[in-house]
C-alpha cells in the first residue's frame, strides 16, 4: 500500500474548491444539486483527521517526475514532424510506411496524377524522403527554435490519459461518485500546470476520446466527467488499454503520455500481449474497492470438469467464497470438495491481480467509500453558509462590471443547489439556517437578475434552473430599468439596444409587446429629431452664405 507523508489536501471552503477546478472563470458549466456530492465526498475524505488511501493515491500519481533535460528522441520526432529544419543533411529515397510519410513525399511523386498517386499509396510503393543521424550528427534541442514555438519547449509536460470504468457495478456503493472525485482532485492537481489530459470512458464498449491541452478547457472535461454515467454490464478493461496505446501511438501530442485507468473491477487480461503492446507506455491502476475478480462461467466449468469437483458456481460469488474461506477454521465447516473449488476459484481471482500487478507500472487498490459521514452538518458548516448568504445580502451590486456580476451569481447559484442537496439528504430537512439561508440565496439571485445584462446571459446558457416566479419578477424589473433609460434620453450603445430588443420580444407576460413598441417608438422619435436638427442648421448655413 502506498503512503505518503503529509499529502496536499485540497481546499475545503466551498467556494475556494470549486474555483480551483475553474468553474467560476466558465459561465457555461452548469452543476445539478446531486453532482455536489463531489464536494461533500471530499469534505470527507480530505480532511485532516480522515486522511485517506485515496488522497495518498492521488497524491503519488499525481507528482511529476523532472526531466532536467529535453527528450532526444521526442525533439527529433516534433522537428520532422513540423517540417523543421532536419538534424542531419544526411537523406535516402524510402517508400511509405505510414501516413506521418505523407510530408514526406517527393515533389515529384504530389505531381502524379491522383489516380496513379492512389495506387502508389495504397501500395506503399510511394517514394518518400528520410533523414537519419550519425554519431557525428550534433543533438539540436527544439529549445533552440528561434520562433516562439520552442520557447518552452524544454519544460517538462505531464501528459496523462484517463480511463474511467462506468459498468453497472460502479453503482455499487457510490463508486462511480467517489472515482469522479478522485478524477475531479487529480485534474485540480494539473489545473495551473502545463499537463495536457486525454479522457475516456468504458465499460462493454468505449466512449468519446476527449483532450484537454490549455487551461480554459479544465471545467469542461470535469463536467464531462461529473455527468458520466453507467451503462455497459461488463469492464473491458483490456480493449479500453488497447484503444488509449493506439490513440497515444496515433497522435504526436500524446507522446510520452501514462495511462491511468480508475475502476471497481478488473477484468481478465492476456499479460504478455498487454506487456508488448505497452511497450514504453506506462499503465497505472488505481482500484476502488476490495472486490474480487469473479472468473467466468466457462473458466468455471472447465475447472470443477477438471478436478471432478461436485460444486455448483452459481450459488455464490467470490466474495462470499472468500468470506466463507477466512472464517473455515475446522475442516468440518466446508466439505472437502467444496474447499477445493473454492481454492481453486480465489486462486484464479489472484492469478488475474497478479497479472495487472505485473504489467503496470503502479497499481493501488483502495478501499470503498465509507459514506456515514456524508451529508453531517457541523458547526464550521453551517457558519459556513450562513455568513456566505448574510455577505451576498450586503451587497450593492448597482455599477459592478458583467464579469463579476456573472461570477458573483453562479457562486450564489451554486452555494444554493449545495444547500438543496444538504436539505434532501439525511435529517437536514428541518435544519433552520439552511431553509433560511435558501431563501434568502434565492432573493437575492433574483436582485441580480434586475440587472438586463445578467439576465440575457443566465436566460442563454443552459443548466440554470430559476423557477418561474424569480424570472417574473426579475423580467420586469428589467423591463423597468430600460423604460427608465430611455426616459432620461439616455444614449444606448449597440450592445445595450440588442439586449433591449431580445429582452422585450421574450415571452414576458402582458405588455411586453407595447414595451417594445414603446421603445421603437421612442428610438424613431430621437432619429427624426436628429434629423430635422441636421436640416435646420444646413438651412441656416446656407442662408447666412447669401447674406
């Protein structure tokens, strides 16, 4: 078991946790009151006096190795990959292997025509140019490029692809919520590094690669991974490791990068296929839960035919055959027979760790969620949110730029679905602060939306849930506002006239369409004063000119 002294707990104040995933710089991710379990997990397993295998786990995964100086290998592979001046003048005529060849093809061999230049490339008889080094040949690092693109070329990348089991068994004792904040802490790890993030999911069959290579991109694979669901009824775990070797050895980006694979089960595997298609990659497992691998049904009856063993395999699954195992002290509990086919069973599950063991490069088995803890509402807690919700009441938000008024709303709005999840849950329903501390939440979201600018902006991105009657109030408090503008024969900018023009054609109730007649109406009459003016003093000037 690894163990590592003293390993960096994320924050635990609610707002402060969130924004280290980016959430509050990204109008667009949208959390429901459920995925806040995320942060109660971790208020949990974080805490100083629960440190926890997982965050030891995490801790150990997560910690980069130096590299002092640039990868020889790599530089090569990028330069002749970007066309970039070659490392060597030393050049022979090849034929195409595969498709990176393409930049290399003769000038002479583009200038076929396409149906002669098909034949050839499907026949791999395309000629193509290849460099290659001597032991004269000096190492350039790409470092050393004088455009911009090598400035930092020589500073250590972590790169890491993410395979998360989502099999119907990671229901199991809220795994697949556990996994996904342990993903979800290991990506605030990377946040403010230049680590680029492959992600797929996979259980049966294998989901959508996505890839994640600049910071602004962070909330959205974490809400990609927060809305992951289960679905197949079995972990491949071996054709999932296949698709991230043939995805790492595809895409140049992804050089040098380590697999981590996060599940509850772990699948039989062919060792030393796996081990020669890893080749340099390094696999790390990362399993939640103390679950055997249960061996399947054929493997089964191959073994009872071939001890002539009297035992029938689906009456129990090998958690129970283990538990049944370690209690059998006196050979009179179990039956001769049945000690031997549970043997042979626990050895088979064994035999199938073992190989995973031997294969990867890191392999750390922690032990399920224990979720009593979830949903208790402590002291600090509860001072928590109700100082949170008493600071937002104080607040004059008239003047504030949209960017923060944006930001300030979907803190409150999320600090609102957080306490909706703390209400549902446990013996919370009755919880005073917490019901006044809603309310009073939902106030003053309300308040907010007075403002036009934030309104459009909320009422365009999906995910926010206001009920019908806070967007009532807000629309016509809004509605209010601009009227007032207009009064006062404020100058709109064109900015200001479009949010105008979609805040009044929205379906707000009665008299939203005089409104808006109401505002054209008003906009005609300042162009035709505009105008008259314009001709009054052209008509003056020129009467003075025959004077």
């Amino acid at each position: 078991m690894y163990t590592i002294s003293k390993p960096e707990r994320p924050s635990l104040d609610f707002f402060q946790y969130w924004d280290s995933l980016g959430f509050f710089d990204n109008i667009q991710a949208i959390l429901p009151p459920q995925f806040f379990v995320i942060f109660e997990i971790a208020r949990v397993i974080f805490t100083s006096e629960f440190i926890s295998d997982a965050l030891s786990a995490i801790e150990d995964i997560s910690k980069e190795e130096k590299i002092e100086a640039p990868d020889r290998d790599e530089t090569i592979l990028i330069n002749r990959l970007e066309r970039i001046s070659p490392l060597s003048d030393n050049m022979e005529i090849d034929q195409y292997r595969t498709i990176y060849d393409m930049k290399k093809s003769l000038p002479r061999e583009l200038a076929l025509d396409d149906d002669i230049f098909d034949i050839k490339l499907f026949t791999k008889s395309l000629l193509v140019q290849r460099f290659y080094e001597t032991e004269a040949d000096k190492f350039k690092p790409i470092s050393t490029l004088r455009d911009e693109s090598g400035k930092d070329a020589n500073k250590f990348e972590q790169k890491f692809y993410l395979l998360l089991d989502s099999s119907r068994s990671m229901d199991m004792r809220m795994r697949l919520f556990f996994s996904k904040c342990l993903v979800a802490e290991f990506l605030r790890r990377k946040f403010n590094s230049n680590a680029k993030i492959f992600f797929r999911q996979f259980d049966s069959s294998i989901g959508k690669l996505i890839k994640l290579d600049k910071k602004e991109d962070f909330p959205f694979l974490v809400e990609e991974i927060l809305y992951a669901t289960t679905g197949g009824t079995s972990t491949n775990l071996q054709d999932a490791v296949y698709q991230a070797i043939d995805d790492i050895n595809f895409d140049k980006e992804m050089i040098n990068a380590e697999i981590l694979v996060v599940t509850d089960g772990i699948s039989k595997i062919e060792k030393f296929k796996l081990k020669e298609k890893l080749g340099d990659v390094k696999l790390n497992v990362l399993k939640i839960g103390k679950d055997l691998v249960e061996a399947n049904f054929y493997d089964i009856q191959q073994m009872v035919s071939h001890n002539n063993l009297d035992f029938d395999p689906s009456r129990l699954n090998i958690n129970d055959i283990k538990r049944k195992m370690e209690k059998s002290d006196d050979e009179t509990v179990l039956s001769v027979s049945e000690r031997r086919a549970y043997r042979g069973l626990l050895d088979y599950s064994e035999r199938v760790f073992q190989d995973l063991k031997e294969v990867a490069n890191r392999f750390i088995e922690i032990p399920d969620l224990e979720p009593s803890r979830l949903f208790e509402l402590t002291d600090e807690g509860l001072d928590f949110i109700e100082t949170s919700a008493d600071e937002y009441d104080r607040m004059n938000f008239d003047g504030k730029p949209i960017d923060e008024m944006t930001r300030l709303y979907k803190k409150a709005y999320f600090l609102s679905e957080y306490i909706e999840l703390l209400l549902e849950h446990g013996n919370n329903i009755n919880n005073h602060i917490l019901t006044m501390s809603y309310e009073k939440l939902k106030k003053i979201r309300q308040r907010m939306l007075n403002d036009p600018l934030l309104y459009d902006i909320i009422t365009r991105e999906k995910g926010y849930d206001e009920d019908k009657k806070t967007m009532k109030l807000s629309r016509r408090e809004a509605r209010k506002r601009l009227k007032e503008m207009q009064l006062q024969n404020k100058a709109l900018s064109t900015k200001e006239m479009k949010q105008a023009q979609m805040l009044m054609v929205m379906d707000v109730g009665e008299g939203s369409m005089g409104q808006f007649l109401k505002l054209i109406l008003v906009k005609l009459w300042q162009l035709i004063t505009k105008v008259a003016g314009l001709a009054f003093r052209k008509k003056s000037g020129g009467e003075e000119d025959e004077e």
